[in-house]
C-alpha cells in the first residue's frame, strides 16, 4: 500500500484557526444574498424547510466525508481523493470528481468575484451618503440623499452599464484575495478568518437587531417559517439542494483542501457539525435581517437577485440612520465573500502547489489571472455580451447568458454531481477501517452516518437532480 504523495507541507496552527476558516468558507454570498433571493422566490418556509432537511441529511455527512479526504489524504482536491484510492485499493479513476471540484471552484469564484465588485459599489455609495459631509467631492459623496427611489433602483442598471466601474471593482475584489491567498495558509487565510469573522458576526447581530426594531419583524418571521408546501415543485427542491452545498462549499475543492491541514488530533464531527450549524443559522439570521427592512417599507420579498442590490437600498434611504446601517450592511456582505472567495481560491491553488510543483506565489498568481479574465466574460454579459449564449440547445440554459449559465451549471450539475460522487466514493468504495478512523465515531453513531452517506445522500441527490434538471420527467 503506496503511502499518500504530494503531501502539503503546510497546516492550521490550531483547531479554532480551522473552523473559523471552514466558516469563513461556508457563510458567503451565499447566505447573504442567494440564500434569502431563493427563499424568498420561492415562497418562504416551505422552502427553508426543506433546505434544512437538506443541510442535516445531506449536507452535515458531506462535510464530514470531504474532511475526511483531505485529513486522510493529506493534498489538494485531485492528491488527495488519489491518496484516499490508492490506501483503499480502488481505482485512481475516482479522482475525475477531484477535478471536478477544482473546475467549479474555478469558475464559482469568476462569477463570485463580480457580484462581491457589487457590493464594493454599494458600499461605497451608501458609505458615501454617510460619509458625504466629511469628504464632499469624493466620487461617491452624498449619493443617495434625495434621491427618489426609482433613481436608487436605477443604479443597479447603470452599474451593469458601467464596464470600467464593473471592471475595477472585479479587480479591485480578485486583488485582494489573491494577496490574502498569496500568504499562505498561516499568514493569509487564518488571519483573515480570524479578524474577519468576528467582526461579520458583531455586525450580523446588530443589524438584524436594528432591524427587528425599525423594521416589519413579525412579518418577516411569519414569511420564512409559515410553510405553503404547495410552493415546493421539482425546481423548487433542486434550489434548495444546490443551495445547501453551494452554502456549505461542498463539491468544489474548499473543504477538502482545508481538510488537508487538519491536524490528526482535531475531532472532526463537532467540527462538522459546528460548520452546518453556523453556516445554516446565519443564512436564517440574514433572511431575518432583510425580510424585516424589506416588508417595512413594502418592497416584494421576492425581487430575485437584485433584492440585496436594487431594494435595499431604497428600503434603507427611508429608514432612521439608514446610510450608516446600509453601509455596515454591505460592509459585512464583503467580509462574509473575502472568507470565501479564499477558500475558492485556494482550491486551485493548492493544486497547482501540490500536483505541479509550483510555489505558492506563482500558483495563486495564475490562478488569479485566470479567473479574473473568465470574471471578465461574466461581467461583459451583464452588459454587450448579455446575448451570448452558451448552452442554448439545453432547454433550462437557453435563455442564460454566460453569467447565469456559469452560476446555473455549477450549481445545479457540478456541485450535486460530484456531492453525488463523493458519498458514494466515501459510503462505498473508501476503506472502511480507514473511514471509521478518520471519523473517531463509534457504534451507532458512526452506522446513522454510514447510512446517511451511503444512502440517503446519494438517493437524495440524485433524485433531486434528475427532476430538477428534467423537469418535464414530472409532469
Ligand atoms: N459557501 C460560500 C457562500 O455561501 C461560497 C463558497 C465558498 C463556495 N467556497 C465554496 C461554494 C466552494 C462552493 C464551493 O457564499
């Protein structure tokens, strides 16, 4: 039995370093902006529901099983999955999920990248209102102060008219995760975890508690958690699925990678269990800081992607020291998407560390460049490219522009398939004895995660994929 090769020689300097970095990983956009656009789009709780049945019965033993390939195999995505094959006498041809984690990390991060340039934006212009006395004539002094509320809404339009402006927050976004990436695992992504987390929770606390005074909380509360099953179709449930491991970062390299510097005396299922709850509870606590503002001054809760963008805004001009809570507001959305724009990052990068040999530096400066040229492509379809198509045989892609066909494709095939492939690479074909070790569980714990893994992930997944990808199978 060959021992594992292209080991990483670099590791967490303590068991908390890891988990804030995990959660700095899952709590991203996709809590923030996706997760509350979803929720809402689809009719509040029976949605939010079914996301956390999907969180505990197939997220949880995910997490579980991606740190396991990390720890156990000690490399990046791809070395590590070949570690785990190799020590279980399996075929090396299961490491094509490997690469596919690393492709969607890729490509994740080019479209992520843009819409954080977003929220640089608005944090500028509702920091501008703020800030507008102190700095008059800074480009963004006094933005919104007696601006109607269609000129606010109309921002949104005129940023994605705005290619220059589009381009330098893309960059300015791309750039400092690259220098944070370009550090290291101790001196760049820890750290950053470290200041950046606390302060995102601090600010999460006082704005939906800001919120829950000023805003319609009672209304909010009733919208996300009065569930209305009839809302919950096929697509529904396979938004909800492809949420809860977009949320998670499950199948795209972050947490296997991260797993991969875990030390052997870090118990891992609290660790898991730690990363699902506090990726789940801020999701819920976001919903519950935007529903409240939102409904207040009687904005549609289900507005779509531009909920966070177009109707905020609007709802926060009209509120009592509203220019200082939208600018904390978009502040904390950056924080919440530098944490995982990291662990996005690093997947192809500590591939290129461990598989090509490259130092760290040259492997998160191509990295970088490279998705910030397909974040170009993302960013131009929002504006002259908007009518490029490049699934148009493929019915649910074939009005999508390359923006959408990049955050749909990963999203609703990439990461449910290789989520697929890694329960049954982890439930079937791992070595058993190997797996049992990694985990530390016991009994009957470890057989309801077995089973979990084994079964109802994989079922779950692929049920849920093939009537949420066809869903004329349905009807
Ligand atoms: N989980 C992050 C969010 O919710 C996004 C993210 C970070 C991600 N790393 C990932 C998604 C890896 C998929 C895979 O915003």
């Amino acid at each position: 039995m060959a021992g594992p090769t292209h080991v990483t020689t670099e590791g967490w300097s303590s068991r908390w370093a890891f988990i804030l970095a995990a959660i700095g990983a899952a709590v991203g956009l996709g809590n923030v902006w996706r997760f509350p656009t979803l929720a809402g789009e689809n009719g509040g709780g029976a949605f939010v529901l079914f996301y956390i049945g999907c969180v505990v019965l197939i997220g949880l033993p995910l997490i579980l099983s991606e740190i396991i390939i990390g720890r156990a195999g000690r490399s990046d995505a791809v070395g590590s999955v070949r570690n785990v094959a190799e020590q279980s006498g399996v075929s090396r041809g299961w490491t094509t999920f490997g690469w596919m984690e690393i492709i969607s990390a890729f490509l994740i991060l080019s479209f992520y990248s843009v819409v954080a340039g977003w929220v640089i934006y608005y944090a500028g212009v509702m920091g501008g209102d703020f800030f507008g006395n102190l700095f008059s004539g800074a480009p963004f002094a006094g933005a919104l102060q007696g601006e109607e509320a269609e000129a606010i809404q109309g921002r949104m339009t005129s940023l994605f008219g705005n290619i220059p402006l589009l381009l330098a927050m893309h960059t300015v976004f791309m750039g400092v995760t690259y220098a944070i990436v370009a550090r290291g695992v101790h001196d760049g992504i820890e750290k950053a975890a470290l200041y950046l987390m606390p302060a995102f929770f601090v600010l999460l606390i006082a704005i939906t508690i800001y919120g829950a005074f000023v805003g319609n909380f009672g209304q909010a509360v009733a919208f996300m958690f009065t569930p209305d099953f009839s809302k919950l179709d096929a697509p529904a449930m396979n938004a909800a699925l492809g949420q809860a491991l977009f949320s998670m970062s499950l199948g795209s390299a972050a947490l296997i990678t991260y797993g991969a510097y875990v030390s052997k005396d870090t118990k891992l299922p609290p660790t898991a269990a730690m990363i699902a709850v506090a990726d789940t509870g801020v999701a819920i606590i976001a919903g519950l800081m935007i529903f409240p503002i939102v409904f207040a001054v009687g904005l549609d809760p289900a507005a779509g992607p531009t909920l966070v963008f177009q109707s905020l805004p609007v709802a926060f001009q009209q509120m009592p020291g509203g220019s200082l809570i939208g600018f904390l507001f978009f502040v904390l959305i950056f924080f919440a998407a530098l944490t995982s724009s990291i662990s996005l990052l690093e997947g192809p990068v500590s591939w290129g560390i461990n598989e090509l040999g490259w130092s760290r530096f040259k492997s998160a400066t191509i990295f970088s460049l490279a998705i910030f040229i397909v974040g170009i492509a993302c960013l131009l379809s929002l504006n002259v490219w908007s009518d490029v198509r490049l699934l148009p045989f493929w019915s649910i892609f074939a009005e999508s522009s390359i923006f959408d066909v990049i955050d749909g494709f990963t999203g609703k095939v990439m990461l449910p398939v290789a989520a697929f492939l890694t329960a049954i690479f982890i439930g079937w074909r791992a070595d058993k004895k190997l797996v049992a070790a990694e985990t530390g569980l016991e009994g009957g714990l470890f057989a309801l995660w077995r089973f979990l893994v084994a079964w109802l992930a994989p079922i779950g997944v692929a049920v849920i994929l093939v009537f949420g990808l066809f869903p004329g199978l349905l009807a």
